[in-house]
C-alpha cells in the first residue's frame, strides 16, 4: 500500500501567514475558530480541549521557531493539517526555549489516529529536520510559500 503523501491532507484555506497572536491560547483560538469555519471541525470547543489534552503531555515546540501541535478529535471531520505563520514570534513550550512562529498543526479524526496520523507526522519531522525546509518556511511570505517550503528538499 502506497504511504500517503503529507502534502495531500494540507489545507490551503487553513494555512496563513501574518496571523496576530499573543500567546498559545491566541494560535490555537485561532486555528480552531478557523477549521469550523472551512467545515473541517463540528466543534472548535472540543477540539480546542483535546490539543490541550496533547499539549499537557509535553512540549510540541521543536526548536527552530517550530511547534507542531496536533489534537485527535471526535469534532475533526476530515484529518488535515493547518499552517500559520505569526507576525511575531511568541513563548512556546520547546526544546530550545526559543520563541515560535511557524505552527503546524494537525487535526486528525478518530479514524486517522494511529497509522495515517503517525506516517504524516513522520513525513512531516523529516522535512523539518532539513535545515533548508525551515529557513524557508522562516522567510515564507505568502501561504503559497509556506506551503512549496514544506514541499521542498
């Protein structure tokens, strides 16, 4: 069976570039409000909760100005990930006590928990352990950039 392809579940109406934020809070408000909106989530509540359940069992901040939070959800429809890049980097649980301005966030339906989940994840830390991948999605301007940026290498 052919792995599927991180870039296929990336969502182009959920990926942004200059988004306002003060905090985590702020990011995931924001995420969330935005993929009910898009249709991808019945609830932005619940979803808000469960990436909290996540991010209670350690730091998603992987260094580099980098966090990939992800929430798997009763209220996610379709799995997909969603990529914001802030105006302002901001404090973020990471590996490297550096500040964060790149989330990419994954909202993974039940259905998709284990096996898809695990491989897009995957797929998507061994993009971003190429330095080449980041200081692109770093000195991405558009949503289009973020998107080719995460596509490259």
């Amino acid at each position: 069976m052919q792995e599927e392809n991180y870039l296929s579940i990336i969502n182009e109406q959920a990926v942004e570039v200059g988004v306002a934020a003060c905090d985590k809070e702020t990011v995931f408000e924001h995420v969330a409000r935005r993929l009910e909106q898009i249709g991808v989530l019945t609830s932005s509540e619940h979803f808000k909760k469960d990436l909290y359940e996540r991010e209670s069992q350690g730091p998603t901040g992987i260094g580099g100005g980098i966090a990939i939070p992800h929430g798997k959800s009763l209220a996610v429809k379709n799995t997909c990930i969603s990529i914001v890049k802030l105006e302002q980097p901001i404090q973020w649980e990471s590996f490297d006590d550096e500040p964060v301005q790149i989330v990419i966030l994954f909202a993974v339906s039940l259905a998709d928990k284990n096996n898809k989940f695990l491989s897009m994840m995957a797929q998507v830390a061994r993009k971003l352990a190429n330095e080449e991948v980041c200081l692109r999605l770093a000195a991405a301007a558009t949503p289009q950039e973020l998107i080719q940026a995460l596509g490259a290498a």
